[in-house]
C-alpha cells in the first residue's frame, strides 16, 4: 500500500510519527518472516513546505500536493486550531479540498479523523454519504453540511472509498481500515496484533458523557433527574413524560430534537451510564448492578447493556479492571 498523509498548518502530530511507527513496524515484521514489505509513505503539504503542526512542532514534508505520484490512499488529520485560525486557513482548505477530490475521482482511497471530516465535507466529499466524527464536533457537523448521513455512534465508516474515523486518536482506526481495504483483513488484523491494537468493534455510545448532552438544554437535566430517582419502579417514557408535564408525543418529539434519539433511548443510556460507574467503582453482583441501575431482571439488563458497549458487563469490569492496574 502507498499511502499520503497531507499536512496542513495545525494538523495533529501525533498521526503523522504514529503511521510512520505503525507502517515501520508492519513492514519490519514482514521482512522477519520472510515476506515483502508491503508499505511505503510520504507526508505531502500543499507547496511542499515543512508546516506547523498544532501542537507547535514544525513537521517536515517529503513533497507538494501538486507533483504526479502512484497513491492507495490519502489519510487526512484532525487539526487543532481556533475558530479565528480555520477561517484564516479557508483558502488552503479550499485548495486541499480540490486536490482530494480529484484524487477520489481517480480512485483513491481517502480517509479522514476528527476535525479532518470536516475537510472532507466542505469538499463535497461527504454529501449523501455515511459519515461520521467525535461526539463532540457532531452538532457542528450536522449544522454545516446537514446533507451527511451521520452516524453518530460510529468509530469508523466507510462508503464509496471514503473513510471516516471519530477521535483524535482514531486515526489507528483509519489506518487499519485503509490497510484492510486495499491489502485484505489478514494483512490488517497482522499489523494490529504486532502493535497490540484492540480490533474489536466499537461504538462511541460508551465514551459520550451524559453530562455532555445535559448541557443542551434544561429538559434534559429535569429528565436525567428523574431517571435517577427512579426508586423502585423502573422509568418508562410514560412515567417520564407524565412527570416533565408532557405528553407522549410532545416527549418523544423534544428528545428528537435535542438529543437525535427517542426518549427511550435515553433513559437506557442513562442507566447503562450510572451501571458502569457501578461495575468500576464497586464488587457488586451484576445482578445487584441490575436492580440499582433500574432493570427489574438481569437478563434485560445485559442486553441493553451490551446494545450500548457491545460487551457483557462482566467483561466490561475486567476491562477496566486491567486498564486501572
């Protein structure tokens, strides 16, 4: 795989050294087992200058956007910059845009993180298509292009050659994807074994602090109050809905608009949250966990949870059992 990683003025370092690192390795561990390495890599600019990445560091370049080169796929990086420095950046952003849809155009794979979706949508590249980005910058996200079809719990989409990854720290993520897309699973699943990166599937449910969205709107604070005090009886839309004074419909309705999802999905949130507080924190039964989470049934309870992490409870408490120690 031939892979270009653009950088632009504010661009995310840390995506730039850890392709290098991961590419390197991949590579080193082919040639141990006999194989050809299959991997090679450039960092391009827009006039092949070295930039200023956002953490300050000066980032060198091995060439321009401009000059002719056999290219897989194209990895964009977040950036971290202000509001004021992206609208000073608009021009170059502009010009990058054009070059990656030309590239796409030609076949390429191209890729983006975090606030480098944003690159992607203004360049047309996300219209219609499935998309995704931090929980964080995803109101933003829907408010500029609201053509995208946004996937909100997604850690990675891909569609039409066009990938997609949430966090900062997911262009691993991208990077295996990318991988798996023109050199197969087996190739992917290698690399990310010889770096000891975790595969398994994600959502982005479990890293969204309800907190987050309780500061949309003061609904939503009344609404996560009464979920946790719930008592003995288990919260239902009904109930919840009687006690914010409103109906069914009006409920569902607000919760749409603030929060992209029906009541219901709310208040399953909120008890997996106060759950996993549990399961961290404390050696209760998970049975026990159940009932204080508000589920009458442990078995309920366990779907909902693994629907939210795609992981039992149980295997939830081992997990940061071990990133604690």
């Amino acid at each position: 795989m031939k892979l270009a990683v653009l950088a632009l003025e504010g661009c995310m370092h840390s995506a730039i050294a850890g392709v290098a690192d991961v590419l390197s390795l991949a590579n080193h561990v082919m040639q141990q087992s006999g194989a050809k390495p299959r991997f090679s890599w450039q960092t391009l600019s827009l006039d092949g200058k070295p930039v200023r990445a956002g953490g300050g560091q000066l980032v060198a370049v091995d060439g321009a956007i401009g000059k002719r080169a056999s290219l897989d796929a194209i990895l964009v990086p977040g950036n971290l910059v202000d509001h004021v420095t992206a609208k000073r950046l608009q021009p170059q952003y502009a010009r990058a845009g054009a070059w990656l849809r030309r590239q796409h155009a030609n076949g390429r794979l191209i890729g983006a993180f975090c606030s480098g979706v944003f690159l992607l949508a203004g360049a047309g590249l996300l219209d219609n298509r499935r998309a995704t980005i931090t929980w964080w910058l995803q109101g933003e996200l829907r408010q500029r292009h609201p053509t995208i079809d946004l996937a909100p719990d997604a850690v990675i989409t891909a569609a039409d050659r066009i990938v997609c990854a949430a966090g900062p720290m997911s262009w691993v993520d991208l990077l295996l994807r990318l991988i798996e897309m023109v050199e197969g699973k087996e190739t992917a699943r290698l690399c990310a074994d010889y770096v000891v990166i975790d595969t398994a599937q994600r959502t982005q449910s479990i890293f969204m602090p309800v907190g987050y969205l309780l500061s949309q709107d003061p609904l939503l604070t009344r609404a996560d109050l009464l979920v946790r005090r719930t008592g003995k009886r288990p919260m239902t839309v009904k109930r919840l809905a009687g006690a914010l004074g409103l109906s069914e419909r009006t409920l569902n309705r607000k919760f749409q608009e603030l929060t992209h999802e029906p009541p219901q999905a709310f208040i399953m949130r909120r008890r997996v949250e106060h759950a996993r507080t549990l399961l961290e924190t404390t050696a209760q039964p998970v049975k026990t966990i159940a009932r204080a989470a508000g589920y009458e049934d442990e078995s309920s309870f366990r779907k909902a949870f693994r629907k939210l992490t795609l992981m039992s409870p149980r295997a939830y408490r081992a997990r940061r059992m071990e990133h604690a120690a």
